[in-house]
C-alpha cells in the first residue's frame, strides 16, 4: 500500500488514560499507537500522526475546535492521500458536520474515529477502530468527511452517536451506511459523494451565533426570547414535533420566532424523532411557520442543522443566502421531501 495518511489527534476516549477522577486525556499517542499496531503494520498505509496542543474531552469542544481542525486538515491537504481525525465520541457528530462544510468539494476521505474503551485497556474497540480508520483513509473511493466506527462508515453530517455505552455507539438514522468493515471491505459506492474540486473555508464561528432549542409541552415564549437575547445570536436550530409541528395555539410563541425571523434571525426547523424530515404544511400547525419564514431543514440531524448554520453565519453570507442554502441538500447532508401530492416533472 503507498497511500499516505495523517491522523490527527484530537482528544477523546481513544487516547485516554486513567486518572483518579476517571478517564482524562493524556499525550503522547503516536508511541502508543505504534506499539499497538506493530504487529499489522504491513497491512496498514504508512502515517503520520499529528497531536493538538489541546488535547481535549470532546464534551469540551468549541465551534473554534471545527476551525483549527478544519485549518490543520486544509495545510496538509496535498501532503497526504487521505486523513484520520481521532475524536471524542460525544461530540464528534458535531465536528464531522463542521468538516463536511468546510471542506468544500472534498476529494479525499477524511474519516474520523473514536473509541468507547481506550488503547492499551482490556477489551478495547480503539485498535479496531483506529486500524479500520486508517484503512479507509487511503481508500481513493471515498472522497468525503465520514465517521468510522464498529465496522460501519456512516457519512459524517448523517451521524449521531446514538448510545453512550455500547461499542455501536453511532448511527446515520436518515441515511444508509456508506460501508461495512467486516472481514471484508464493502464500500456501497452508488452511496458515496463523487470527488469535487477543493473549495475550503474554515470560517472563524461565534459561539454565541447559534442557538438550539427543543420545543416542550408549555414551553414559555420568554425561553425563545431568552435564547435569542444576544445581538450575535443570529441562528436558530427549533426541534419541533413530529414532521415539523410548532404549538401553534401558542401566540406567544409564534411572535417570539416571528419576531426574531423579522430582525434577520434565520430560523431552521428539524424534528425531534429519530428518524424522518420535516414537512411544514402536513398539519396547519406546521403551515404556520411556512408564513412566518421558518427554513425547514428537512432530515438534518441536529448536530447537520447547528454546524452548517454556524458555518454559513462565520462566513457572513447574507440572509437571504443563509436562508436559502439551509433548505437545499449540501455535501450530501438531507433529503428533501416531495410535498405529498405533488407531481414529480
Ligand atoms: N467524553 C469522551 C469524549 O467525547 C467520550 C469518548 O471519547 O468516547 O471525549
């Protein structure tokens, strides 16, 4: 194998070391790493790896994290055939997303991994994960940023982690996955994004530019007025019921997104089931934010929905740009529905 791969190293349980206080991160991995796969390196690409000087607990990501991640990936781009970001768990959805948007036209894979046990431990899935990782980092097929976990390639702005205990700890609930690591390699190609021409920004994000809120039972419309208080809030990510339904009875409510759509808040409405898109117009509660200038966000997951609305927003686009490029399909992120009922041309 000639291919070449930079791993990145991020953080997360991967790279973990006891502590008294549980796991903390701890540097150093590259000699871990090397020492670990050893004995298969024959079938490995050759790689490098680059550690952070901030090596984090994902939990404690910052959308400045997606740039310096974004930033690392894009100075290296034409050294190496393909990248490995290894991430924490909890948050890694979030930063596969982030990267989906920066890397523009991506035309190598860059395939984030993790782990639930660390290296070195009993019982670890960090050295399947990792040697899977790097294999399919130099695979020329993939040209996209994806997650690799429990012998599944998911596409990265489709993934959730979806169990904080169990080794299958991801899953892409609105798409199929991209691949299977069993004893073969099965990489569903008719799935997998063409390669583009790189067209990369890693915009600097606010962290205050976005704002994300699950619609409750009674929830107060001085929640939303909260949430939005700041001038540099500028997005909104509302989880609504079912296929995009607000409390429409509510008048309260529908004033404090009204209201913040008429100050140039872009307002993007996902649903809060697992599986499924929104389609505003299904039920007259839903209709209403179609009046009020609501973007629906289709099958985005949460973490897609937040991470391309604070990437357009770091990029200062205008509105009516934002607004437009949330409710169309980006690097493969959802699909949007045919209103039931239309004719398809
Ligand atoms: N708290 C860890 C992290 O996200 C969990 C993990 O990596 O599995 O960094």
């Amino acid at each position: 194998m000639t291919a070449r791969v930079l791993v990145v190293y991020t953080g997360g349980t991967l790279g973990m070391v006891p502590s008294a206080q549980g796991y903390v991160p701890a540097t150093g991995l590259e000699d871990r790493i090397r020492s670990q796969l050893a004995g298969i390196a024959a079938v490995l690409p050759a790689y490098d790896l680059l550690e952070l000087d901030r090596l984090i607990d994902s939990a404690n990501l910052l959308p400045a994290d997606w740039q310096q991640v974004g930033c690392v990936l894009q100075r290296h781009w034409a050294d190496y055939d393909g990248f490995v970001v290894l991430h924490g768990t909890d948050t890694m959805a979030y930063t596969a997303s982030a990267l989906s948007y920066q890397l523009r036209g991506c035309n190598k894979p860059v395939i984030l991994t993790g782990a639930q046990v660390p290296l070195g431990q009993p019982r670890n899935d960090a050295v399947d994960n990792l040697t899977s990782a790097l294999i399919l980092a130099a695979d020329r097929r993939i040209s996209e940023v994806c997650i690799g976990f429990r012998g599944r390639l998911l596409r990265g702005n489709r993934s959730r982690k979806v169990n904080s205990m169990a080794f299958e700890a991801f899953d892409s609930p609105n798409a199929p996955p991209l691949g299977r690591i069993g004893i073969g390699i099965d990489l569903y190609e008719d799935r997998l994004l063409p390669p583009g021409q790189p067209d990369f920004c890693t915009p600097d994000c606010d962290p205050e530019a976005v704002a994300l809120i699950t619609l409750f039972p009674g929830i107060p419309a001085r929640l939303i007025d909260a949430a939005l208080d700041s001038e540099q809030t500028r997005g909104l990510i509302l989880q609504s019921y079912g296929v995009g339904n607000p409390p429409n009875a509510d008048v309260a409510v529908m004033d404090a997104l009204g209201n913040a759509i008429d100050r140039g808040v872009t307002v993007v409405n996902i649903s809060q089931c697992h599986q499924g898109p929104v389609y505003q117009g299904a039920y007259a509660t839903g209709a209403e934010l179609n009046s009020l200038g609501v973007v629906p966000g289709h099958d985005l997951t949460p973490e897609a929905a937040f991470t391309k609305l604070h990437v357009l927003l770091g990029l200062d686009c205008p509105v009516d740009v934002i607004r437009e490029t949330m409710s169309h399909p980006l690097a493969g992120d959802c699909t949007p529905i045919q209103a039931p009922g239309a004719q398809s041309s």
